[in-house]
C-alpha cells in the first residue's frame, strides 16, 4: 500500500502498481504517473496523481485509492497472495 508520503514523491515516468480482483482472481497492473502530484495548502491530506495505463487510459488516482496501489510489483504480489489466503479462509468459516 502506498501511504500519503510515498504518493507525494512519486514523479512523472514512475510506475506504480495496482491490485484488482476480477472475475479471473487478483491480477496486478502497471500504471504510470503522468505528472507531478498536486497538493493543496489548506489540505495537506489530500493528494492527487495523474496516471496512464496502457495507450489511450488515462485518470487521476486520488488519495482514498492509494490502499489498492503499490510501489513495487512484488509488494502488489505479495498483497495478492495475502488476499487469496484471506479470502479462502473466509469462505472455508462460511461453509463451515
């Protein structure tokens, strides 16, 4: 997970990695930032990343989404692995 520090140095040509679970399990992306992150004076908890992913993508990751996003890709495959035990545990508890 990236944290509001982490994000306000990210530079532009950075890569940066996101989890999604999908209909295929988690799968990790390589997003990458398009800018330099803004910042306000009057908010110093917000924060706001441009970033592309693939050729024509592109959006802006705020700070209430950085918990999805990593700064290394191992980080983000560890971060599946974790998830897919959580997850079997959980449904192993239900059936049970």
């Amino acid at each position: 997970m990236i944290t509001l520090e982490q994000a306000k140095k990210l530079e532009y040509g950075d890569h940066i990695y996101y989890v999604d679970a999908g209909r295929k399990g988690f799968q990790v992306y390589r997003v990458k930032v398009n800018g330099k992150p803004q910042t306000w004076k009057r908010r110093p908890l917000r924060v706001r990343i441009p970033c592309k992913y693939g050729l024509y993508q592109y959006f802006n990751l705020w700070h209430w989404d950085l918990d999805a996003y990593y700064l290394t890709e191992q980080e983000a495959k560890e971060a599946c692995g974790e998830l897919n035990k959580s997850e079997f545990v959980a449904d192993k508890t239900i059936t049970a």
